[in-house]
C-alpha cells in the first residue's frame, strides 16, 4: 500500500531541508556573535576593527539569504539573527554615516527591520553614556533626538503583535534614560563652573 520510492524521495526532501536549516542556523550564530562585535567596537570607537566585521558579517548574511532563498520556511528560525544583522548595521550608518537604512537597503523583511531598529535604542544609549564620560554631550543630544523620533514613530504605527510593542516601550525606557543621564551631566556641568 505505501510505496517504499516514494517513502524514500519524502525523507530526502526532509534530509535536504535539515541540512540547509543546520547550515543557516550556523551562519546565524556566526551573524549574532558579529554584530555584538561591530557594536561594542563602534561604541568604543575603534572603527577599524568595525568595518572588519563588518565585510564578514555582510559575507555571511549573503550566504543566509541564499538559504533563504532556497527555503523560505527557514525564517523563523533565523529571524533573531535578522535582527542583529539589522541592529549593527543601523547603529553602524548612524554611527560612521548619519543616516537610516530602509529594510530594502538591508534585504530584510519589515519584521525584522522594525525589531532590530528599535533594539538600536539601547546601543545609543550605551554610546552616550561612553560619550558623555568624554564631555562630549553633543552625541548623546543627538542620540536622545533620534531616539526620541523613533518612539514617536513606533507610538504612530499603533502595533497589535505583542513583542513588537514590548520593544516599543524598550525605546520609551531608553528615551527617559538618557534624558535623566543628560539632565544629571548637564546639571553637574554647570554646577563645576
């Protein structure tokens, strides 16, 4: 009744796809470990060792994307790693370029691109608060604009999906944030005039 070639081509297909999803898996991982490394250079600003990992981190989101390609189902088991692929390379264009991305200049899906976005909150503030150790409060009211911007954009688009939202109030903790640090910077500032 069942025909065994046919059993056979079935568990071929499923061998096929393990694999690539092992694959991908792998290169997420790899994607991840990056991104923080990209991250924690720029907010120590050392940009050289940025941009190294930077080439790699674009290398192997090229081969993801591949898979991808190959096997769409795979997304949700790479979707963290969409994420930190997102959030480098925003924090990184902010940093060296002043500028924004779009979800299309990256090869993400919106998804992705409006997680990772928003986890860029966080990092700013971690490089403020390193800049402002520097006196330089400039990039922290940058910083603090931009974050600003973004939570009121993120308000603005009203999401249903609870995740999403968790991370729109993650914004809003990170905007009261750095507002209180520079309140405190400033305050302390003037008070050693």
């Amino acid at each position: 009744m069942i025909n065994r070639e046919y059993i056979e081509k079935i568990k071929k297909k499923f061998d096929e796809y393990e694999k690539i999803r092992d694959e991908a898996i792998n290169k997420g991982i790899k994607i991840n470990r990056l991104s923080k490394s990209i991250i924690y250079s720029l907010i120590r600003g050392d940009l050289e060792s940025a941009n190294n990992y930077m080439v790699q981190m674009d290398s192997l989101f090229k081969e993801l994307k591949n898979f991808l390609d190959l096997e769409p189902r795979l997304i949700n088991n790479v979707s963290i790693n969409l994420q930190e692929y997102v959030e480098a390379k925003i924090f990184y264009e902010f940093i060296i370029n002043n500028r924004l991305p779009t979800h299309e200049e990256l090869g993400v899906d919106e998804y992705s691109y409006v997680m990772g976005l928003m986890d860029v909150a966080g990092e700013l503030y971690r490089k403020s608060v390193e800049e402002m150790l520097k006196n330089n409060l400039e990039f922290a009211e940058k910083a603090r604009n931009f974050i600003y911007e973004l939570y009121q954009h993120m308000l603005y688009m009203e999401f249903k999906n609870y995740e999403i939202r968790k991370k729109v109030e993650y914004v809003g903790e990170m905007y009261n944030l750095i507002t209180d640090r520079l309140f405190l910077r400033k305050v302390s500032r003037d008070y050693d005039k």
